[in-house]
C-alpha cells in the first residue's frame, strides 16, 4: 500500500471502537439526557486537516468496501 495518487480518495483511517466483548474490560458508561453542542471552531485545532467525516452517500464507489470493512471489524 502506497501513497493515493492525487485524483485518488485517500484511505479511510482506521478507528478502534468497542465491541460487545470490550464491555466487561472497560465499562460502559450512560449518556445524559441532553449532551453539550460541539463548538467546532474551538475544536478546529484538535482536528484533523487531512481526514474529514463525511454522509457514507458521498463516499466512491471504491471506498464502499472499505468502509465495509472497518464496520464489520468494529461491530460486535
């Protein structure tokens, strides 16, 4: 795997999330009734400049497989 051309998507980056067997070792904790907005202006210097979230409707047809995989590796 090298370097995307620059036409090409880059990679969608790997997230660890939970599973079900993640539960016992770390807990889980329950949400509030209502969360905090997220200023995002704020948080712009914690993000990152070459990954971006973007709707699964937007992403190639390329990258659906990809995303596929980081969903199943990620579920429990």
């Amino acid at each position: 795997m090298g370097t995307p051309a620059k036409d090409e998507p880059l990679p969608l980056p790997y997230c660890p999330y939970p599973s079900a067997a993640d539960v016992a070792q770390h807990g889980v904790q329950p949400l509030p009734m209502t969360l905090p907005f997220v200023d995002f202006e704020r948080a712009r210097p914690h993000r990152s400049a070459r990954y971006a979230a973007v709707p699964a409707a937007q992403l190639i047809p390329a990258q659906v497989p990809q995303l596929a995989k980081v969903v199943r590796k990620t579920g429990g």
